[in-house]
C-alpha cells in the first residue's frame, strides 16, 4: 500500500477504529495494547484490530480483577 495516505482514506479509518472501539467497549471488553501495529489494513481497506492479548472485560476492571481473556500460557 501506498505510504502516503490521502486525508479522507485516514478519516476513513479513523472512523472505522471509534466503531470497532466502541462495538469492543459495547460488548463489555478493552483491547489494551491499541499502537499501529496491532492495526491492520486487509485488501478492501477495512481496519481489522488485531492482537488481542491484553485485551480484559469491563467487569474484571471494575472489581481491579485484570484477567486476560486469551491465555498467554501454550
């Protein structure tokens, strides 16, 4: 892909991040290692949130309980 993306191809996927975000937060989850990385763009220019090893459940935080929810242990 082309390094220099256009304004409205960054608005694009901006927007998509706050959706996937929110549908991530809706459901009751935090990704917690969001960085360009663990950002990827597939072929239709869909952002798709990768790595989700950090990632814990809303109520785990809210008793201070921070599980992940993919085990780390193999």
């Amino acid at each position: 892909m082309n390094e220099n993306l256009s304004s409205n191809l960054i608005r694009y996927l901006y927007l998509q991040l706050l959706r996937g975000m929110n549908q991530l937060h809706n459901n009751g989850f935090v990704h917690g290692d969001i960085k360009p990385e663990n950002l990827l763009i597939d072929k239709n220019l869909n952002l798709v949130i990768a790595d989700f090893n950090f990632a814990v459940s809303l109520e785990s935080k809210a008793e201070q309980k921070f599980s992940p929810l993919i085990s780390r242990h193999h």
